[in-house]
C-alpha cells in the first residue's frame, strides 16, 4: 500500500522532467525487487517524458530512462539507446556532443565499455572527445583481472583506444594510467615499452614517481627491476628531477650496497633516510644489512646500527641474533651496546646480554644495563640473582629504585603464598 501511494505521489512534481526521472528511478528499484507495480512506474516514466515541452530536455529524459531500464536488466535498455543515439545525431554539434557524453556516461555506469567507446566516435569536439576516451579507457583498465587470456584481449582494446586519444595532456594522463595498470599486473615489458610514449613532462614525473614507488615496495625479477630502474633515471636525468633518496632505497633492497651509499650521499636528510633504508633491509632483506654496514663510514655505521637494534628491540626474534652480534663486536659506541643487551634480553639471551655489559665502561650506561637485567631477572621470579646484581649498579638513584622493586616483589610473592595456604 505505501509503494502505491509514494507512487501517486510522484505526480505531485511540478517538473515534467524530474517525475519522468523519478518514475524511472522508482521503476528500476521495483524491479530488482521483482515488484510488478516496475511496469506501472516506467509507464508513468514515458507519460511524463511526453510532456516536455524542449526537444533536447525530452532526449535527456528519455536517455535517464533508458539508464534506469538497464539497471532494471531490461533488454529494452539497448535498444533504446539506439534509436536515441540515432535521433540525436540530427542534432546541431554542440548539443548532439552534451546529449553523446550523457548516454556514455550512461554506458559505462552500466558496465557497457565497449557500446560506450562505440558512441564516443560521435562526438565531434576533440577536447571532450579526448576527455571521454579517458574515462572509457580508465573504466577498462580496471577490468585487468581474470584470466592470463582474458587479460590480453582487454590489453588489445586498451591500445586501441588510445589509439583514438590524440590531444596532450590526455594522452599522456592515459598512458600513465595504463603504464600504472600494467605495473599493478605485472606486464612490465608493456610498461616500459609505454613509458617511451609519454610526451608531457608532467606525466613523465608522475610516471617516475610510480616506477620508483613499484621498485620500493614490490620485489620485481632482477631483469624487469634493472630495466625499470634504467628508465627512471634516464627520464629523471632529463627533466632534473632528484630521485637520490628513492634511489638510495632501491639500490639497498636490490642488493647494490656500492650504488645505494653513493646515492644516499646526495640527500639532504643522509640520517633519516639511512634509518628508512635500515628498516626497510631488516624487513626485507635482512642478509644485506651487515654488508651495508661494513661499507658505511664509522659515524653513519652507528646511526644505521642503532636503527637496526631498535628495529630488533621492536620486533625481538633470535634468527637475527648474528646480525647484533655484529654490530655489538664491530661498534664501538657504548649506547650501541646497552641497545645490544636490550635486545638479547627480549630474546631471553640473559648470559649475552650479562656479556655485553661487562664491556661498558661509562658509569651510568652500566648501571643502566645492569638495570635491565636485573628488570628481566625480576619479571621472571629471580630475585636472589637480580638482589645480587643490583649490588654492581654503581648509579645510586637506580640502584635505589631497583631495591625499591625487588622488596616490593619479595612482600607481594610472600603475600601470594599466605593466600594459597
């Protein structure tokens, strides 16, 4: 009953265009609900579309219509489409190229690319030609899933429409779509290929910005990665553009340490980026971060060091105890060591880190070594050992607070033991 009355209700709209619209809106929504009142309401939908009283209004109307009819899944959609296209090829210009990139757009909001790209011939305004081929060509380009097969046919029909698109900056603005497509599905001979075309310095720098973003954040075949890369620098060399930090980061992850230290000499922030290259190897490629290290000069090998032990002290995991038994050996800064002894502590390598401490020769990074470890002793119920330890602390204010907790934790145990008997 409310479906009947929200449907006399439509009659209430003045606009002869907007009920038209409404009719068919509530048309489509009925019959995806398989609700028989759909008919009645396109019905209403056609009546009123016959009161227009403009030409070009009625057209539109009727094309919402058959917009709406195609998300009903009415086979009618098409053919309505058709002999709309048809009546408004008699059209003057400007107006036959507005009422082309509304039924387009129609098109590709139903999924219908390649009727979308049929139509788009129409349309005699090369600026908004090319605008649309965009469009279409996007809408394609989101289709590469699938099938190896599949995927190859629509590549076919992706360079044939560019093929249609002929004005810069669009034809630029498509290729680094597509060279991004390509990338994402691993066509990478495609995209270099591509690449080659781009005309627009904009694009060019775009483009750079998404080879360089792929080679850091995707692990590519050696081939395809050398190729890319070579690319990216040539382009970048060309238009001065500075990629050193990305660079810096490639090389690392690619194994090329030599080329990686030279470019990551030329950046401005050499500090932070050393850390993001550190983080990036133990993630990723954890066998290169000694070799990194050995061919860093003394200051740099202790930043990159300390990145390195605070991504361990982060992420603790024995596999990479070498790697700070490295750097606790080779390192001679002593807060390098008290972050070694940390980390050997959240692997539960107490001899190690007990180890590591003896080295320390400044007074208050000892104690606080022995501060940790008398903190991981106690967590672990060994209070006697971390009683005794606490007796080498030579600073008086931690030893005080670690006494402090080692009674609070002897009466708190005690008081546990009362409660169970």
């Amino acid at each position: 009953m409310l479906i009947k009355e929200a449907l006399a209700s439509v009659d209430a709209i003045q606009s002869p265009y907007i009920r038209a619209v409404t009719y068919a809106r509530i048309g489509a929504t009925l019959a995806l609900a398989k609700n028989p009142l759909y008919e009645q309401a396109f019905k209403k939908a056609f009546d009123a579309a016959e009161e227009i009283d403009n030409p070009v209004e009625i057209l539109k109307a009727l094309l919402a219509i058959a917009f709406y009819l195609g998300k009903a899944k009415m086979k009618s959609s098409k053919k309505m489409f058709r002999q709309l296209a048809e009546d408004i090829m008699i059209l003057p210009k400007k107006t036959r190229d507005k009422l082309f990139r509304d039924l387009i757009s129609y098109m590709l909001q139903l999924g219908e690319i390649d009727e979308a790209f049929y139509y788009s011939e129409y349309i005699s305004n090369e600026k908004l030609k090319n605008e649309i081929l965009v469009n279409i060509l996007k809408e394609y380009l989101s289709t590469l899933v699938g099938e190896k097969i599949r995927i190859i046919y629509r590549i076919r029909k992706i360079e044939l429409i560019l093929e249609h698109i002929s004005e810069e900056p669009y034809r630029s603005y498509a290729i680094a779509e597509i060279i991004k497509s390509y990338l994402k599905i691993g066509e990478y001979d495609r995209a270099i290929l591509m690449i080659k075309e781009l005309k627009s310095k904009y694009w060019l720098k775009q483009t750079v910005k998404e080879v360089l973003f792929y080679l850091k954040h995707k692990d590519l075949d050696k081939k395809y990665a050398d190729r890319l890369l070579t690319v990216a620098i040539e382009i970048s060399d060309n238009l001065g553009i500075d990629i050193n930090e990305d660079l810096a980061v490639i090389f690392a992850i690619n194994g090329d340490i030599a080329h990686s230290v030279e470019a990551l000499s030329h950046v401005s922030d050499k500090e932070q980026k050393l850390i993001e290259i550190m983080k990036v190897l133990m993630e990723r490629r954890p066998g290169t971060v000694i070799p990194y290290l050995q061919i860093l000069d003394p200051k740099d090998s202790e930043i990159a060091s300390k990145a390195v032990l605070n991504y361990l002290i982060d992420n603790p995991s024995p596999e990479y105890s070498s790697i700070a038994r490295y750097i606790s050996e080779k390192i001679e800064s002593e807060e390098v060591i008290v972050k070694a002894v940390q980390y050997y502590l959240k692997i539960g390598q107490v001899v190690e880190a007990a180890r590591m401490t003896s080295r320390l020769k400044s007074r208050k990074l000892r104690s606080l070594a022995l501060g940790d470890i008398a903190h991981y002793l106690l967590k672990n119920n060994k209070i006697g050992d971390a009683l005794d330890l606490v007796m080498h602390v030579e600073d008086p204010k931690l030893s005080s607070v670690l006494i402090s907790e080692i009674l609070v934790k002897v009466i708190e145990d005690e008081l546990k033991k009362e409660h169970r008997v």
